[in-house]
C-alpha cells in the first residue's frame, strides 16, 4: 500500500497517494514511514498546516518516532515554510 501511495505521488495524485497512506498507516501504526508519507502528501496538496499537526501529533503520541530523522527534517522544513508563508503575507 505504501508503495502504491509512492506511485500515485510521483503522479501527481496527492489525494489518492493520502488514502494509500492512511491504508498502510492503519496496518502498521508502529511504523513512522506511512505517517511522515501523510504529512507529505498533504504538504504537497497545498495543505500545510495539515501537515505540521499531523507530524506534532504523531511525534507527541509516539517519542520512538522522534528518533526517525526523516519525519523531524520535513517537519522542520514546514515550519521554514509556514514561517516564510506567514512573512510573505504581511
């Protein structure tokens, strides 16, 4: 499922990638891959603050996935771009 969430992604198709992820996501809660692949598919269908909250709740429910460097890096990344959002709208 994830992998299948990958290649709808890669086609463009961020809401039907989301669904695939959620799938993979309810199958393995344990794993931070389906979860981080969320917040990045939401991201990229423009849908930023979804996204942080998304990667806070996960990191605030389950500490071990603060250990994953990928899903802490794009969730640093969405704060340099909500801050950048946020500069360009004043």
């Amino acid at each position: 499922l994830n992998l299948e969430g990958l290649l709808l992604f890669a086609s463009d198709t961020f809401q039907d990638a989301i669904t695939k992820f959620e799938e993979a996501s309810s199958l393995s809660p344990e794993n931070p891959v389906p979860c981080n692949n969320i917040s990045v598919g939401h991201m990229y269908a423009k849908n930023l603050h979804v996204s942080i909250k998304l990667l806070e709740n996960k990191l605030a429910q389950n500490h071990a996935f603060i250990l994953e460097k990928p899903m802490v890096l794009n969730l640093c990344s969405m704060y340099e771009l909500a801050s950048a959002r946020s500069n360009e709208s004043k």
